[in-house]
C-alpha cells in the first residue's frame, strides 16, 4: 500500500506551502500538485495521482474541496478512485472503505460548499 497525496489551489497567487506539508506529515509517498480552478473538471495532476492508485492505495486531500467542486464532481472522482482500487480516506484511516467519517464528509459536502 503506498500514500499519495494531491494539493490543488485555484490560481497562480495561491500558494501549496501548507496544503504540501501536511500531506508530507501524512506519509503521502508521492505528492500531485496543480494550480486550476475547481471548477475544471479536466484536472492533470489529479488524474496522474489516480492513474498511479493500485489496489489498497489511499489518496489523501488537506480539504475536500481541494478534491472537488460539486458533489457531481466528487462522486464521478470517488468512482475514478474505486474503479483504481485504491482508496480515499477523509478524516481516518481504518480498514473500513465507507467508514463513519467517510459517510459524514460525502453528506456534509454540498453544505459546507453552498454559498449562501
């Protein structure tokens, strides 16, 4: 099993700084990082990181909206991920694939991405 790690900002002003480090202090062996808008569904670095998943890898985001935009977005790439084998674990790692935090980050996302 090997931990790779993604980081995404949305423009060249931004910086990866924080979102590197912490997926280094992870253990994520191997890091994609890519400076595009969210709202690009055609995203380079995200599609290396889940084309290098083999079975039992895990995918680690900071955020998940570093992941993706719109809950469309999101399960098309969860699929991506399940369809490499590998796996996204959002708040723990356990054996469990859908664990408690995985469920709760999925229904929690449309919420906390909504601008009221």
């Amino acid at each position: 099993m090997s931990i790779f790690g993604y980081a995404r900002v949305s423009t060249e002003d931004q910086t990866l700084d924080n979102q590197l480090a912490a997926l280094k202090a992870a253990g994520a062996v191997k890091i994609f990082s890519e400076k595009e808008s969210g709202a690009k569904t055609d995203r380079k670095a995200l599609a290396r990181a889940i084309e290098m998943l083999d079975q039992g890898d895990v995918l680690i985001v900071t955020r998940l909206d570093r992941l993706a935009r719109s809950m469309l977005d999101l399960l098309n790439t969860l699929e991506q991920i399940k369809q490499a084998e590998g796996w996204l674990p959002f708040a723990s790692r356990t054996s469990d694939r859908y664990d408690y935090a995985t469920r709760q980050a999925v229904a929690d996302y449309p919420r906390r991405t909504s601008r009221v």
